[in-house]
C-alpha cells in the first residue's frame, strides 16, 4: 500500500508481456504535465518489451546446460561402445 503519494501513476492492466499481468509507473513530478497518452504508451512499449526475471532465465540456462552435458556424455557412451565392438 502507497500511503501520503501525491505523484501522478500510470497503472498498465493489459501488459502484452507473459511473466507480468499488470504494472504501476510513478511519473517524475518534471512529467507529469506530459501528455497523458504519450506517458501511456510509454509505459505499455517498457512492460511489453521486458524480459523474464533474471532467476528465471538463469534457471532455463541451467537447464540447457544439463541437457547439453547429458548429451554430450550419452554421445561419448556410445562412441566408447562403437570403439570397444570395433577392437574386439
């Protein structure tokens, strides 16, 4: 809860974006006799254009990198077993 704000806010419900359902911007007290659509706008183009929280995205990297290591050592398996069956 914001208690005692007197700045103009801009509360954007339809963000276009899939981690974040709604935002509220505080507008500079310099801004706030900008043009109210201009601001809006604005604000909508930052939401939408943000990208996945940085803990997500280190956990999707995580997660390629695991898969990449598997493969990689399922791969060096199978070359193994090729080179064992070929040498006797």
């Amino acid at each position: 809860m914001i208690k005692g704000i007197s700045h103009s806010m801009i509360e954007v419900n339809e963000t276009e974006n899939d981690y974040y359902e709604r935002a509220i911007l505080i507008i500079r007290p310099e801004y706030a006799s900008a043009q109210r659509a201009v601001l809006e706008d604005e604000a909508r183009r930052l939401i939408r254009d943000m990208d996945a929280p940085s803990a997500m995205r280190s956990g999707r990297r995580r997660l390629r990198n695991i898969l990449v290591a598997s493969s990689l050592v399922g791969l060096g398996a199978l070359l193994g077993g090729l080179l064992t069956s070929m040498a006797g």
